[in-house]
C-alpha cells in the first residue's frame, strides 16, 4: 500500500473536473478513497483465481437488496409467515422471482464460498502473516452457514419446520450444554412461533450485523497484507511486478460478479423456488430433508447412534474444525506450491471429498429405500400441488370473530337476527365493535345477564345522553339478544 | 515455472513495481471504465425492475377493492312486489388478509318497475333502516328518517334518499358491489 499515491491523470485535471466536483473532492476526498480502493497492487497480477472474494460481496449484496424488498410482505409469526410468503410467491408481481433470486442466493453464496476457500488454501494465500485473516475468514463461513440455516426456517413450510426440527434437534445432542443451547434456540422445548422470531431476528438482524463487521475486518486485514499473488510468489516479501487493482481484476472481479447474479436470474426466472403446505407439526409422515449443503453431515449423523454419539456429534467435528481454524498456526512453511505440500493438501483433499461422498451416499440412500423414495415423490407431488392451487388470503381475526358467533348455539344467531333488527348495529358496529357508541365487545364481563337486560329495557343516564334507546322486545327476544352480546369477544 | 509465469505476465503488459509512476494509458483505463459502467448499469436496470415491481405491487394491483357480492338468481326477485332484505357477505381483501362481513341490503322495485338493490345505511347519520311492512315504509329508529318501497326520501332528517347500489347480472346471478356512502350530505358521495 505505501506504494499508491494519488496519479494526476492528465494534466490540469483539477480544472477539467471542474468546481463542484473539487468542492466535493475537498470534504470528502472521494478521489483519494477511490485510489486507495483501487490502486492496490497485485504481484503477478490480475488473475480469474482471485474474482470469489468480490463474488462474494456482491452475492451478499443482492441478498441484502432482495432480502430488504421481502420484508415488504412478510411477517415472522407462525400465524402469518407461510401465508405471507405464499402471498409473495403467487400474488405479488415479481415476488416469485425475487423470492427464488434469494432462495438461490443463499446457495449461491455457500458455492462461491467454497470456491474462495478451496482457491486460498490451494494457492497457501493463508501463509506468511494472514493468520487472523484466515481465521476472521472462517468466522465470516460459519456465519452465512448460521444466515442459511436460520433463512431455511422462515416460510414455515413442511421443509422449512421438519429441516429445523432436525437442526436443533442435533444441536441438543451436544453433551452437557446441548439441551440450553436448543432450548435458546427454540425458544423453549418446542419449535413454535418464539422459534420463528428468534431465528428472524438472527436471519436478518444479528448475524447480518456480525458479517459487516467481519467483512471490515476481513477486508482490512486483506488489505494489511496485501495480495497474496500467484503460488510461485514470496507471500511476505512479493519480488514480482504488480499490477493495480483497477482496471483488470476490479473489470474481471464485477465480469465475474455480474455473470453469476445474471445466471442466478435466469434460474430464478425459469425455474422458480416452490413452497410446500404450511407447517403441520401433528404429521408423523413426513420425511425431512436438509438443503444440499447439510447432507453430508446430516448423512454423518446417522453413523453414530447411542453412546458413542458423542465421538460423531462432538469429538470429530471439533478436531477438523480445529485443524481447519488452525491451519495457518500449524502450516509455517512458506512453501505454496500445492505439490510441494502433500500433507495439508491431502488432508484437505480427504476432508472435501468425504463431504462429497456422505452427500451421495445420503442421495443414495433416499433412493434405495422405497417407504423413503415413495413418501417423497408423494411431498414432491404435494409440494406441486400447493403450488398450483391459488393464493387463499387468511381471514382477518374479525371475520373470524363474525363466523364463530354465528356458529354459536342458536339462541345467540337468533340474537344478532334482533341485534340488526333492532339496528344495534347501527351505533354498536357490526359485531359490537363500537363507533360511535360503546364498545359491546366483553359486555358480558362487566354486566350479568339479568343486569344486561334491565339497562337495555331502561338504559342509564348516561346511555340515553349518548342516543341509546329503550329496547322494547319481549323476554325470549331479549334472553336471545343478551346471550348474542355475551357471546361477543 | 517461474520464468514462464513471468514471461507470461510480462506479455500481458503490466505495469512495473513502481505503478504509481506509470499509471495505464488514460485511453485504455477510461475505455474499461465505460465497459464496466455499461454492464454494471444495464444489469442494475436489469434487476431494479422486479424490485419496483414488487415494491409497487399493492400501488399498482387492485389489491384492497372489494369484490362482487352474490345476491341470488335474477328469477328469485322477478315477482317481488315489497322490499325484500337480503344478507350479502363481502370479502375485503387488505394484502395478503382479507376481511369478511356481513352487510345488509334491500332489493326493491322503483316507480319503473325496474328492480333496486338499496344500501340499508340510514344517509343521516348512518342507523340501519328496518322496513315496516305495517307501514309499507322504511322508518329509520334513530330519527325517525321516512323513505317510501324505492328509497325515496317522504320525511325526517336525512338529507337524500336511501343509496343505491351498483348491481350487474352475471351469468343469470344479480352481483352488488357493496359501497359506503358520506353521511349529511345531500349528494351521493362513495367512500373507502
């Protein structure tokens, strides 16, 4: 970085700019941010290797934009999340897209993933003092992991709640501080609406904030030691000629960056995210299945039932994830070419293609088994059924409050008969809901029966004042329309 | 390897170690720049669109208007000679929720013979009007508004007569879009 300095690109520049922009140029010395931004120097310059960790950030941003407009129409309750969502899905213009713009995204973003870490660790960009900003790279990993896994819950579909239930589930399996941490995460010892809440407010307040935050410090840290360069390159000392950061690899990283979000687009365009029925925790049939990037460990689980769980579930996992972290503490050399490192790139190699593996086999497995197969072509078929079928809007709670008392006993239907006949409703609302005279909703609470019906035969003072009148109607009539008003919630 | 891999980027003319003194050509630099800024605002335009779209969609759909309400087969009221009331259920949809109620109304036959669906919101101050069938009138209980069978105003405070609503006759079955009325004012004026 000491070599950027501010280049004039022509002389007079600062004339041709002309006042605005210098008097801009003064208070926020955008010219200078810019150099520094984009004059970084690259040793061997641009290469296609380098474009993921920009890919990244502009998949982050599209997510940000695409996840922002979806709050427009959701709402994070069980109540409400799956028929929001299918509101989005099926009636909203462009929200299928949008939501299948999103839903890819978050794949999108765990590919790209892969490929910025397979790509750093097989060029040992982690060596010679990037230590923490390796490590603040695998936080920046675990945290879109945890923004994929708390992002599946949210339509509160089938997938979404049995995935879940699973998830945390094995969370539980922890020894010791499992049951907390599921109880936490849920929100008590059932998935519900507190679960739905909670992972909301990780999806799209918490875990958001933290990646900002680790991308300042992963990029600061990045541009602190400089770039790393080709695998021939000295990874403290560069020796080769550098080339800036702009034009070409800032050309090649936005190249990069646009095509995939294009190609994302195209696939949410013609292959849209489809949504299952709503949540139903009382169906023992259903068959749950994690999104792809969980299989293989979902696949792993299987492997360690009972007492040794805990080898599988715990011990395992913490050593790679260790040895994972701990890469650039435990690899000092400053070799970087990958055949001259068999042990790290072995291993690395191992680790990847056990994943893959675990993931097949998990495919495999579903396909093998018939009751398996056959229960999730019929959600696959149930799924599309869902999809076809047009968007039903939930009726509001005060629908709902007219509907139930109509299927109330008989005697309260034979009351709202009067309560309208006697244009009741004309000052009291439909229903009782008041405007512009008193609400009569939970009358009955304050009232007794018999005292509802002597102030509606001879109201109070201080009803006559306010318009109501005698009600004269003889006693059934009057029985009838005193248990439609207690009737009233 | 080495040799080769510089060799190779030594073609690719970059700049030395000491870029700052040897910045690109302007031409080049200002050239990949238009490129990028193309690309960049044409997948942007690209893209906002469905964002606005979505955005504008309750803007822009007819997502709050209320639907048409069934109030039986023409057949049913060709012999009617009275007012006759009839309970309609309006669904009103708001977003993703929708609000259904129950409204009355009176299908009645005007001086023509012709056949009127009447709102039974009083236009004074918005009591429900029963018909007395003693009477042959609609006697408002509030403030004792008079209106003949066709909803024309005989006596009382109301400032008009009784509001018509708008009905269609879809596939032999009389439809009435349901309309709230300004109340104390002599002209018909729809709200909400």
């Amino acid at each position: 970085m000491a070599t950027i300095s501010v280049p004039n690109d022509a002389p007079g520049a600062a004339q041709r700019r002309g006042r605005v922009f210098n008097w801009f140029e003064r208070r926020i010395g955008i010219d200078s941010l810019l150099h520094q931004a984009l004059d970084e120097p690259i040793p061997g310059g641009a290469r296609l290797a380098y474009v993921f960790g920009s890919g990244l950030l502009f998949l982050f941003l599209s997510q940000i934009i695409t996840g922002v407009f979806l709050g427009l129409y959701y709402v994070p309750s069980a109540d409400h999340a799956h028929t929001t969502i299918a509101y989005i899905a099926k009636e909203v213009m462009a929200g299928s897209f949008l939501r299948s713009l999103h839903s890819y995204g978050s794949s999108a973003m765990v590919v790209v993933l892969i490929l910025h870490l397979a790509q750093t660790f097989l060029y040992g960009s982690y060596k010679g003092r990037r230590e923490l900003l390796w490590v603040s790279g695998c936080v920046l990993f675990a945290l879109v992991i945890g923004m994929a896994f708390t992002g599946y819950l949210l339509p509160w579909d089938m997938k979404a709640y049995f995935a879940t239930t699973i998830g945390t589930n094995i969370a539980g399996e922890v020894p010791l501080v499992g049951e907390g941490i599921k109880r936490l995460m849920r929100g008590g010892n059932d998935m519900g609406t507190l679960t739905l809440s909670r992972f909301f407010v990780a999806h799209v307040f918490l875990i958001p904030a933290a990646i900002f935050g680790l991308i300042a410090i992963h990029v600061y840290l990045f541009r602190k030691a400089g770039a790393a360069g080709p695998i021939s390159e000295d990874p403290i000392a560069p020796k080769q000629k550098t080339e800036r950061f702009y034009p070409r690899q800032v050309l090649m990283d936005m190249g990069f960056g646009l095509v995939f979000i294009a190609a994302l687009g195209l696939l949410a365009y013609f292959v849209p995210v489809d949504l299952g029925p709503k949540a139903d925790p009382a169906d023992t049939q259903y068959v749950p299945r994690p999104e792809w990037y969980y299989l293989p460990l979902f696949q792993w689980l299987k492997y360690w039932q009972g007492s040794r769980a805990i080898i599988g579930i715990l011990v395992i996992p913490l050593i790679i994830i260790g040895l994972f972290v701990g890469l650039p503490f435990l690899d000092r050399r400053l070799e970087r070419r990958p055949w001259k490192r068999p042990v790290a790139v072995g291993a690395f190699a191992i680790v990847f293609l056990s994943l893959a593996g675990l993931g097949a086999l998990s495919y495999r497995d579903d396909h093998r088994d018939p009751g398996i197969a056959d229960q999730l072509v019929k959600q696959r078929e149930e799924t599309e059924q869902f999809m076809r079928a047009s968007f039903e809007p939930e009726p509001s709670e005060a629908s709902l409050a007219a509907a139930n008392v109509a299927l109330a006993d008989p005697l309260a239907a034979q009351g709202k008969a009067i309560y309208e006949a006697q244009s009741c409703n004309a000052c009291h609302g439909e229903g009782g809901v008041g405007t512009p005279a008193g609400r009569l909703i939970a009358i009955g609470v304050k009232l007794p029966p018999d005292k509802l019906a002597d102030v509606l035969k001879q109201p109070t003072d201080k009803m006559t004042a306010g318009g109501m009148t005698a009600v004269e109607i003889s006693d059934g009539e009057m029985r009838a329309l005193v248990a439609y008003i207690n009737s009233l919630k | 390897m080495d040799a080769k891999e510089r060799d190779l980027e030594r073609t690719q003319g970059l700049d030395g170690e000491d870029a700052s003194s040897k910045p690109a050509s302007p031409g080049r630099r200002s050239f990949l720049g238009v490129l990028l800024g193309i690309g960049t605002a044409s997948v942007g335009v690209l893209l906002s669109v469905p964002l606005v779209r979505f955005a504008l969609h309750p803007v822009l759909g007819n997502t709050t208007e209320t639907s048409l309400s069934d109030l039986g087969t023409v057949d049913e009221f060709s012999s009617i000679t009275s007012p006759v009331k009839r309970l309609i259920t309006i669904e009103q949809r708001d977003g993703w929720r929708k609000t259904v109620s129950q409204k009355s109304v009176y299908l009645t036959r005007d001086a023509d013979g012709q056949l009127r669906v009447l709102s039974s919101i009083c236009p004074h101050l918005g009591c429900s009007i029963p018909w007395s069938e003693v009477k042959g009138q609609f006697i408002c209980p509030c403030h004792v508004g008079v209106f003949a069978s066709d909803g024309s105003l005989i006596s009382g405070p109301p400032p008009r007569a009784m509001d018509e609503l708008k009905t269609t006759v879809e596939n032999g079955r009389l439809k009435v879009r349901y309309q709230y009325f300004r109340q104390l004012v002599h002209s018909k004026e729809v709200i909400a």
